[in-house]
C-alpha cells in the first residue's frame, strides 16, 4: 500500500484556492485597466496553474497504481466516486437557477437535469465531464505507459511538449495563424490528456531539480503571463486570456514548476492541509453555485481587495458547509464522493470533534 502523499494535500489546497479565485476575478478582469485590474490579472495568472495541477495530480495518482489496469475498479469505484457527486451538484445547481430565474417547476428543473446527461448545465462543470473522460480511458492509458521502454517515454515527453510549444507561439505571435493540424490532433480532450500523463512524469521523478531553478523559472514564466496578458488586453480593447491557457503553454509549465516545488519541499504533514484536501473536490464542484448566490444578494466584487475577501468568503462556506454534509451518512457520499467512514477518518465534524478530544 502507496504511502500518504502530503505534497498533494498541499497542492489541492492550493489549487482549490485558484480556482474560487479565477472565477471570481474573472468579471472585475473585464472592467477598465486601472491598478485593480493589474493586482487581479498578476494573481489571476497564478491561480490559473489550478486546473493544470488537478489534472497533474490524477494523473500520477491514476498512472502509478496498479489498480487502473482493473477495469472491475474502475466502475465500481472510481468513476461512482466522481459522477455521483456531480449528479448531485448538478441538481443544486438546477434548483438554484430554475428558482433564481423567478419560473420555478419540476418540471424545468428536471428538463435542466437531463440536459447535463449531454454537456454541462454550468460552464464549470467543463472539468468534471473532461476528467470522466479520461478516466473512462486510464486503463488503456496505464497499460500503454508501462509498457514502454526509455526511448518510448522519451517520445512521450515529446509529444506533450509540442502541444505546449504550439500555444507558447501562438501567445507570442497572435497577429499570426500558426497551426499545426497534426499537433492540434495531439491536443486530445483540449490538451489536458497531455497534462494529465505530464503529471505522472513529474510525480515519477527520481532526481531533484534545484530549487533555485524552478523558483528562477517559475518566476520568469508568471512574468511573462502577466505582462502578456497586459498587452493582449489592451492592444484588443477587452480581457484577452491567451497566456492564461489551461490546457498547453506558458501556465502548463508554471504548473510544472509549482508541483516540483510543493514535491521537493512539502511532502510532509504541516498545518491543516491533511483535514482540508478531501474537502477540496466538493469545493471545485460547490464554489461557482455558491457565487451565483452571493451575486444574487447583491455581492459583486469590483475591486483587488474586495475580490480576495469574496474567494476567502465563498472558501470558507464550502468548507463549513462540506464538512456539515459529509457528516451527514445518507448525504455524505452525494456531496463528497467519499463514504461516510472515510469522511470520519478524514475531514467532517466527528474526526474534528476526535482529534480535540485525544490533545
């Protein structure tokens, strides 16, 4: 049995928090270029390696076990323990706006509902039908990897980097159509199938990379997001989020560096990471619907400060409000993807109340 990895505590903590970031800078990004817009487009920058690192660490998680070749664990396990959840979140999220719309029936929210079975009902969704996907396939993707040689990895590397080349270009010479049809085929389920196997890569590294390099890289990269992002915007007259690209690119490779960093340098238990990572999954599901709602009652951040405060306010209700319902047996599964035993193990209110009353 695989030892806790703690780095990945971390870096779900930390991608979780970029994500309720992004989407709730992403409508103060549209307004006018002022110094708000330069404090949001530099953080927004960073929070954008969270999708990346999701995919990165399934990626490891899923390629290094020798449990994906058993297709048997796959769908009993597995895939339940994502699309139970996102069948419940995605019927909170058609009660709210069915209700929200001022039209509220069963009927329309069942009509909501069924929609989801083809593509999402709410544009965040995006990531959990892509990571199913890729699920679906890990077994085949498991038995290819390992069964190459060095010189088949190697080729591996190189296909991902490619893909990753051709958006870094693409970001620096926009003016110019500079596609490759082959490397655009490469760029299956939108380029994060080459992130996720890339995460397997970084998490199998034997030898460390100095830190000084990655800190000296990645710094250079988040420079370049920034300020590119700065340009495009105002040479396009709107937020142009080119540099900003998830799935290949200059974030791709920031995102290497950040995982190479929280690998070499957090992989021990520290603060309460541990207790909040299992959260995390219901946060990214979770966090978008509760926005809405706060939008609703009139909470729209306009400015830097007011946009920090929103995510740290929209974090800590997921949180609060995942940890009440994954202390709830009947729901806990629904609402987590965990099992409840897991949940009092990990992160609800009873392992809470057990770990103040054994100190």
């Amino acid at each position: 049995m695989k030892s806790h990895i703690y780095y990945f505590d971390h870096l779900r903590v930390f991608a979780a928090l970029g994500v309720v970031f992004m989407h709730t800078a992403a409508p103060p990004l549209r307004m006018d270029l002022n110094w708000n817009w330069h404090l949001l487009n530099v953080v927004t920058s960073l929070a954008f390696t969270a999708v990346p690192l999701f995919f990165m660490i399934s990626g490891y998680l899923l390629l290094s076990s020798e449990k994906t070749a058993d297709v048997s664990v796959l769908l009993k396990r597995r895939l339940p323990r994502l699309i139970v959840p996102l069948i419940g979140w995605t019927g909170v999220e058609a009660l709210w706006k069915v209700y929200s719309s001022g039209a509220f029936s069963a009927y329309a929210v069942v009509k909501r509902m069924v929609s989801a079975i083809a593509s999402p009902t709410f544009l965040v969704f995006w990531f959990m039908y892509t990571l199913i996907a890729i699920y679906v396939i890990s077994p085949i993707l498991y038995g290819g990897i390992h069964a190459l040689d060095r010189k088949g990895h190697i080729f591996v590397l190189v296909l991902i980097a490619l893909v990753s080349l051709q958006a870094i270009v693409q970001a620096l010479m926009p003016q110019k159509d500079i596609q490759v049809d082959l490397i655009n085929d490469l760029g299956i389920f939108g380029g994060h199938l080459a992130t996720f196997v890339l995460g397997y890569y970084l998490g199998s590294m034997k030898k460390k990379v100095p830190n000084g390099w990655l800190l000296g890289v990645g710094a250079l990269l988040f420079g370049i997001i920034s300020v590119g992002t700065y340009f495009l915007t105002k040479q396009n007259g709107t937020y142009t989020a080119t540099f900003q690209k998830q799935s290949a690119g200059f974030e791709i490779l920031l995102a290497s560096c950040i995982f190479l960093l929280f690998k070499q340098n957090c992989n021990v238990k520290r603060g309460i990471s541990s207790s909040l990572a299992p959260l995390m999954f219901g946060v990214y599901l979770m966090h978008a619907i509760l926005l809405s709602m706060l939008y609703a009652v009139g909470i729209n951040p306009v400015t830097f400060v007011q946009t920090v405060l929103v995510t740290l306010l929209d974090f800590l209700i997921c949180l609060l409000t995942l940890k009440t319902v994954a202390t709830i047996k009947p729901i806990c599964y629904l609402a987590t993807g965990m099992s409840f035993a897991q949940a009092c193990g990990s992160c609800n209110w009873i392992y809470t109340y057990r770990r103040i009353k054994q100190r």
